[in-house]
C-alpha cells in the first residue's frame, strides 16, 4: 500500500480529492515502478485538484505532472532497481497516474536518468517549470540571441516558468526585465537577477499592432494579449519562446512583427520533448542553474497538504516552486 492524492467524480462530474491508501496492484500499466520522493505542484495540478479546468482525462486519476525517485522494479533494460530516475510530462498526471504519490509505474521512455550533481529535491525544485524554462533559453539561442544584444522579457515572472527563466538568462549574462502582477515581488526577482521590474498591467490589455522596438528575446508563460504586446514590442529579427497561458489560450495578433520586423515566435512544448534534447536540457541545468538561488525560490509541501495548497495557484498567490514532499504524510 502507499498514500497519494486520488482525484474521483463525485456528483454532477464535481472533482473531488483526497488523501488515500492504494494497493500497488492498483498501479497502471508501465515497465518502470518507481519510489517516489519528491514530486511538485503545477498550476496545472492545481487546476487538476480543484476541478476548475479540464485537465483529468481518465479517472480516477493521481495527479503530478513530474516526479523523481528511485527504480524499484523494471522490465525495460534500460533501467534497473535502484537507479535515480525523474519525469515530466507525457501527460502524467492527467492520462496516467502521476507524481503527487509514494509510488509510480510508467513507461521506461518517459524517464530519464537523474543527474548525478541533483538530488531527487532539487530536481524537482526545477521541476516541470524549470525544465520548461530551459527549453525556452535553448529555443532562444538556437534563435541566434546572445548576451548584449539587448533586454530580455520574463512575463509571469513570479511564478515557477519566470523565476526560473529570469535566473537562467541572469546567470549567462543577458538583461533581464521581468513581468509581474505583483510588484511587491521586485525584490525577490532582482535577488534572481533581474534588471528591471514591470507591472503585467503594461502588457495585459489589447495593445498596437506594433510597439517601440524594445525586447532582443522574450520567455513568455502567460500568453493572450501579454503575448501579442510582447511580440509587438520585439526588436528586429528577434525571438519569443511561448510556453504557457496563463492569461488565456487566444493570441488576438496581427502578422505585422512577423511580416514588418522578422520575429520569430517559438512554441515549446515540454510534454512530448524527444529524449536527446530532454537529456540535454537537465544538463543545461545542472550547467547553468544557480542552486543557491534555487533554493530561494523554493517553498516545501507536505503530501498530506498539497490539496489545500492548490487554489494559491488560482488566486495569484504562489511564488516560485511549491515541492512536494512524499513522505510527509
């Protein structure tokens, strides 16, 4: 038996949550079981936890849409009982049974190999968010941009994606200006290394179809019309990378900073990242992620808690990495 967080249909379709024992022999189908150790919360969990979007596709579901912890059996050769393993994406969490659990069974392909230079807790305090992060600053310079050719934006910088992402770009040189809509937060980004802090409320609302040339390069995790402002205030031939949506799904643009400026507008998508660059981007991490820093965005969960932690994702109230401690039950 272990303890997880179980999501089931109640009446009407309301989503209800609880903490509960499960038999192993409950665990879905997969090659790898997994101990799991460390696990986080997403604003995509908590949407998963409060019912407030559709984001549970079988039920019941063990939401987690990232783990690491430790092979404990395994019928695929590439893994063994005892090796360091985590995962994100591969809609865990939301198709098949996820990380906010003491165990796991999943497909071998969707793990990779802990870095021997992160612990199971900080690999999840980069996490989903953090890893998303990276693939942004590799979409960027795959682009061409480099420290010195101008201000980088952070929109939702606040939260995991942006914390991350300002301190990645800071560490490897470049000016970051983050976004947010809680400016009581300036001190904790510029800590991160932020230049310059903004008000949200400057990209929020329906804007030009072009602005004053301003951003080299932008992480965008919010999308809707911070998104469209953002693209319309890209320089010359510069790029975004847009991961996210946390201010809407739609992209009420025109073609003007594609057709006029040459932008570029990258999507990343975390989820389905084949092995060879999901590899690479953990190494990245390890490479150019300040840990210490790290450890300042971080805030600990119980397992037995996280339910009543979720709605902070809903009402604006999460900064940085909520990790999840699975043995705190």
């Amino acid at each position: 038996m272990f303890k997880a967080i179980l999501l089931e249909q109640g009446e009407g379709g309301a989503t209800q949550a609880t903490l509960k024992d499960i038999d192993d022999a409950a665990l879905p189908e997969g090659e790898v079981q997994v101990a799991v150790r460390w696990s986080s919360l997403n604003y995509k969990d908590a949407l998963a936890i409060t019912g407030k979007s559709p984001i549970v596709r079988k039920w019941p579901m063990i939401p987690g849409i990232d783990f690491a912890g430790t092979v404990e059996q395994s019928s695929d050769p590439r893994w063994k009982a005892g090796d360091d393993v985590v995962l994100t994406g591969f809609g865990v969490g939301e198709g098949h049974w996820g990380g906010l659990a003491q165990k796991a069974r999943v497909k071998g392909d969707w793990l990779v190999g802990l870095p021997a230079e992160l612990d199971a807790k900080r690999a999840m305090a980069v996490g989903t968010a953090g890893f998303t992060a990276m693939l942004c600053v590799m979409a960027l310079e795959k682009h061409g941009l480099q420290p010195g050719d101008g201000e980088v934006l952070v929109t939702g910088a606040s939260g995991g994606v942006g914390s991350v992402a300002v301190a990645l770009l800071a560490k490897l040189g470049y000016r970051v200006v983050a976004s947010t809509g809680r400016l009581e937060e300036s001190d904790y980004l510029k800590s991160l290394g932020a230049e310059s802090v903004i008000d949200r409320a400057t990209l929020s609302a329906p804007g030009r179809p072009l602005a004053k040339e301003r951003w080299a390069g932008v992480v965008d995790s919010v999308g809707s019309h911070t998104l469209v402002n953002a693209c319309a205030a890209t320089r010359e031939n510069g790029a975004v990378a847009a991961c996210g949506l946390a201010q809407g799904m739609d992209f009420p643009a025109t073609v003007a900073p594609f057709i006029l400026r040459g932008v570029t507008l990258y999507g990343v998508n975390s989820v389905t990242v084949p092995r060879a660059p999901r590899e690479e981007a953990w190494r990245r991490v390890v490479q150019d992620m300040p840990m210490a820093l790290l450890e300042g965005m971080t805030e600990v969960v119980a397992l037995k808690d996280v339910i009543g932690v979720a709605p902070r994702f809903l009402e604006g109230r999460v900064r940085g990495r909520l990790v999840v401690d699975t043995s705190a039950v």
